[in-house]
C-alpha cells in the first residue's frame, strides 16, 4: 500500500427497489477540502495512464465498470517512493481511492463495458495553468505491465 493513499470500502444498501450507497461523506475528512466533482467515461480497452499533481489531491469512485487501477508513488520523501499499487475498483468492488500529491494513477478499463468515473479533487481545474504532470502508460522507469496476467 502506497503512504497516504486511503481506500475506503463502500456499502450498498439493496431492497426490491435498487440500491443506495454512500460515497463521499465531509465527516470521512477524506479531502483537506473540496474543489471540484468531475465526471469520465472511458470505453473497453482504453489505458489512461499516468499522471500526478503537485497540487490537488484526488478522490476517484468508479460508478460502473471496472477498471484496474494503478498507482505510482513518485514522492522522494515517502516510504513507499517508487513503490507501485494496483487497485481493482468498480461495480463488482465498490470503493472511494484517496490519490495523494505527488502519486502518480492511471488506469485500464477492464471488460466489455464503459467505465463511469467520478473525481472529486482538493482544488478546482485551471485551463490556463493545469495541475497535471503526464507519464507516458508504458513509462520505462515505472515499468509497469498492463497486459491481463492470466493464471
């Protein structure tokens, strides 16, 4: 587990009806403050990977699909700099993911269907000067393989 990344198991609550789930709370403190809710849909097969911010941190909840998420922890002051995770989150596993400054994420959809993503982040998007930092998805230094390994 990468320092400073949080997971935090979500419930679902189902009768006859559907279901209902909880997903970000203001007494979790999850988020040192709110900026802003985006919303993503990325089709079968699509890698989006990698990049980190400097100044925001990052609270993703998977909505529908499942996607494979990874982690990269690029902070040099860390325990667990260069350290690499790999989270399985979505429909089947339902989760919130804090990504801390300085970890860098990405992820491959995983399946036959979309992946619905919202990100809740610590500071609202600036066009004019983003905080965001990309990694190629094949970057040699993370190394990371993002072929199915089959068992």
């Amino acid at each position: 587990m990468i320092e400073g990344v949080v997971i935090k198991k979500l419930i679902r609550h189902c009768d006859d009806r559907g279901c209902f789930m909880e997903v970000l709370r203001d007494d979790d403190k999850l988020l040192k403050k709110f900026g802003q809710t985006s919303y993503t849909v990325t089709y079968p097969g699509v890698i989006k990977a990698f990049h980190y911010h400097k100044k925001q941190d990052d609270l993703w909840f998977v909505a529908s699909g499942m996607a494979q998420v990874v982690l990269h922890d690029l902070r040099k002051d860390s325990k667990t700099y260069k350290e690499t995770q790999v989270i399985y989150a979505g429909e089947d596993n339902p989760l919130t993911i804090v990504i801390p400054v300085g970890v860098a994420h990405g992820y491959r959809v995983l399946g036959d269907k979309p992946v619905c993503l919202f990100y809740h982040t610590t500071e609202s998007y600036k066009a004019d000067s983003p905080d965001e930092e990309r990694i190629p998805f094949d970057d040699k230094e993370i190394g990371f393989d993002w072929t199915t390994q089959n068992r």
